[in-house]
C-alpha cells in the first residue's frame, strides 16, 4: 500500500496550565500527497497553529506523530520551513542578506559562494523582489516584507512550506496580489503547502483541500472539503462560479452553523445575582498557541 508524502496520526497534545492538563488537540489525522495544498480553518481556539507547530517539529505530540517520507519528524529542520504571519526578518540585514542567512545555513557545504548568490537571487526574482536587495527591512512595505519571508523559506528547498497565516495583516489588495503570487509559484514548483487562514475565500481560492477543524479544547479534524478546482484559478472568472459559491457556503455551513460559537445564556430577569464567572475565551488566538491573533474573518 503505497504511504502519503506526509502522514499525520492519531496526534494529539495536552499543555500544563497552572498545574493543570490542558488537552489542546485529540485524534487529528490527515495525510498529504506531494504538490498539495491544503488550508486549515476553524475559529480562534481550535489548535491550527497547534497542528502546524507539531508538524514543524517545534512541539512534540503527546500521542501519535508526524512521518515526512516515512522518517519521523522529531525536531525542526530545513525539509520543513516557516513562513509566519510577522515577516521576522532580521531588521539590520539587507533584503538580499536575509534570504543569504538562511541559504548559507543549508547549502554552505553543497554550494560555492557564486551558486549560492545566484540562488538567492532567483528566489528573489521569484517574489518580484530582485529589485531592493539591497534595502532593509524597515524601508520596504508590509507585502514587500513578507515577500522576501517567502523567498527566503523557498530559498531552502523544504519539502513542506508551512504557513500560519501569512496574509492576516496585510490590506485587501497586497493579500490579494501574495495569493496571486503564491499560487503562480506554487504550480511553477510543486511545493507541499500547508497553511492556516482565518479567510474562507482565501482557502477556497488557493487550496486543493480544505480541513476544517473542530472547536477546542481537545480539537480534531471535523470535515474535509475537496475544491474540485480547474487550475490555474482566475479570482475574477471565480467570483461568480456556482462551485466556487458552494464550496465557499461549505465551509460557512461548517464554521457558523456546525461549530458555531455560543455565548453564555443571560441570566433571568427575576434570578438572584450570581457570582461572577471566570472567562474561558482567550480572545487573542488559539488558546494553545501563541501568534494566532486574529479571530475568524470570512472574506
């Protein structure tokens, strides 16, 4: 029986939280095939960032694991990069020397300098940022930023792009232009993409499935959407495609209806006062992983 290229199984993790367990994720299994893109959505909570940090290597799973090629992800490394919401790039580097940081750290020994140089600024070429290698980081925008973020994790030649929310704080238009971007690359080099987003038109847009996940705690994978999509996708021709709008009601079906998230009910008028209720809500991400600061949009 032939393996996926990544296998996800039977994870699930648990946190200590002031002296308590904490079960963040139970049973999530999903398996990807090489070239594939798929998106994780579900609302603030539900362990998306969680699931990609596992796969990173930078959490261990309390039960299950991660195979990768059928070898066992344990810790982080080059086969697996990051691209993060916050761009991270180093602010006293060039543009030219961040993408150099990390080349040099895996191809130091395979390449010579002049190889070196001239693949990274190939991966430049191909997020259209050849043309400030030389600016830092705080005289470029935003998308420019995360630009070079992406240039620099292609730049290793990972096996798994991971991406937690790579778009979330950048304006309507320079998202959009990035998908476009990404997507271009994507079918010019076949990359396994994961990626977490908060936006149902971007995950139908961009994915070939769709993993909605349940909601916390002890979350797990509740249905996944196949997007049965002619590539390359045109947002504009999709706009008004009945199967574009169906699978979008899909996944709005999912997150509003199936998993919606219900406020405590309001005390009776003629009930006596009550003492008040510690909040279990963390507003400010999933609750088991930092960096997840936007609640559910759907775009």
């Amino acid at each position: 029986m032939n393996k996926r290229y990544l296998d996800i199984t039977d994870v699930g993790i648990e946190f200590d939280t002031n002296g308590k367990k904490f079960r963040a994720l139970q049973k999530v299994n999903l398996q990807l095939d090489k070239g594939e893109f798929v998106s994780l959505i579900g609302h603030s909570g539900c362990g998306k960032s969680t699931v990609l940090n596992i796969v990173a290597g930078l959490y261990q799973a309390t039960e299950g694991g991660v195979c990768l090629e059928g070898k066992e992800v344990s810790d982080p490394g080059p086969d697996r990069a990051v691209v993060f919401q916050n761009h991270s790039l180093m602010p006293w580097l060039s543009v030219y020397d961040n993408v150099a940081l990390a080349v040099d750290q895996v191809f130091r020994k395979t390449m010579s300098k002049a190889e070196r140089r001239e693949w990274i600024e190939h991966n430049l070429r191909l997020v259209n940022m050849d043309h400030a290698v030389d600016k830092l980081p705080g005289e470029i925008s935003g998308g420019m930023k995360q630009r070079v973020g992406i240039a620099r994790c292609l730049a290793m030649q990972p096996k798994v792009l991971l991406m937690d929310e790579p778009f979330g704080a950048l304006d309507a238009l320079t998202r959009a232009q990035l998908q476009d971007s990404l997507m271009t690359i994507q079918a010019e080099l076949g990359n396994t993409v994961i990626m977490i987003t908060h936006d149902v038109d971007e995950a139908v847009l961009l994915s070939d499935r769709i993993v909605m996940m349940t909601n916390g705690p002890a979350a797990t994978i509740g249905e996944v959407l196949p997007v049965e999509l002619d590539r390359p996708r045109d947002r504009l021709a999709l706009a008004e495609d009945q199967a574009f709008v169906h699978l979008r009601q899909q996944v709005l079906e999912f997150l509003y209806a199936k998993q919606a998230v219900r406020k405590p009910a309001e005390p009776a008028a003629v009930s006596p006062p009550q003492p008040p209720r510690l909040a279990a809500v963390q507003r400010s991400g999933d609750s088991d992983s930092p960096g997840d600061s936007n609640d559910f949009e759907a775009a």
